[in-house]
C-alpha cells in the first residue's frame, strides 16, 4: 500500500515501507524522488522472529514484530510544500508516536515535529487554512464510542 496527494501539476506518492516520496509529473510522467531517514525512522524488514511467526501462524508474534517498525500513514501536497506523516520509533522500537516531515515541493527536507496524538490514518488537511484535522476514538464507561478531532496547524511554510 502507498499514499498520495495532488498539488498542481504533481503527484507525490510513497510506499507504506519507505521513507522516499516519488514527485511525478502529471504531464511529462517524468519523476524524482526524496526523502530524509532520520533518527526514529525505523525501516520495515521480515525479521526473523515474524517470519517464523507468519509460517506458524502466531499473529500476534506478527503484530508485536510490525509495531516495532515505522510506516508512512500520509501524505499532503500543496503549491509550495509536501507534508509527510509516519509513526516514529525508538532504537529498541518503543512508540515516539507519529511525526511530520517538511519538505520544499522540490524535495528539499526542512525540518520534523511530532504530532500531538496518534493518528492511525484517520487525519486530513485544510490546505487553504494550513490545518491538520485528526480523527481520535475512545470508549467510554458505558463501551460507547466517542470521537474527538484534534487540530494541527502548520502555519505558513
């Protein structure tokens, strides 16, 4: 799976597994890509443990295994920057919740802050107001879902 986003005449793109994002251009289909690795970037790889976990069919050994590593939850594009969201992890793959990447529209790296919540994948932007919108759940004492959103402004970039 990837994410993806249109501003102008591009599209950015980038796998779930893999910090790059591909710009494409929508007219020539020409494409380049970027990315910064940093330091809670933790690249998805078949351990040996979820292998084996897979082949005997202990999920839950799978799912412990996944969560150690980060994935791209999204991705925004507007005229003049690229936004990109994933979930952050510690050398030992402890949860440092989700980050947000900055990057010129050319793909130069500006900077990286984190989140105020997690976000699952249930977040979307107001490009003209320069807000992220995140949708959280939690039950209450009753087992009743209730939804709360988050803001995240950007600002000017």
């Amino acid at each position: 799976m990837g994410v993806f986003d249109i501003a102008g005449d591009f599209a950015y793109f980038a796998w779930e597994g893999d910090l790059n994002v591909f710009k494409i251009n929508l007219k020539t289909k020409q494409h380049t890509s970027f990315g910064e690795k940093t330091s809670l970037y933790r690249k998805p790889k078949a351990t040996k443990t979820a292998l084996e976990g897979l082949k005997a069919r202990r999920f839950k050994e799978m799912a412990k295994e996944k969560k150690k590593q980060s994935y791209v939850k999204k991705i925004f594009a507007t005229e003049k920057n690229v936004l990109l969201v994933y979930s952050a992890r510690g050398a030992n793959g402890e949860n440092k919740g989700d980050r947000l990447q900055f990057y010129t529209n050319e793909g130069r790296y500006i900077k990286e802050e984190p989140l105020p919540v997690e976000t699952g994948r249930t977040l979307c932007m107001d490009k003209k107001k320069s807000i992220i919108y995140i949708l959280s759940s939690d039950l209450d004492s009753d087992d009743n879902t209730l939804f709360y959103i988050h803001t995240y402004s950007i600002g000017p970039k």
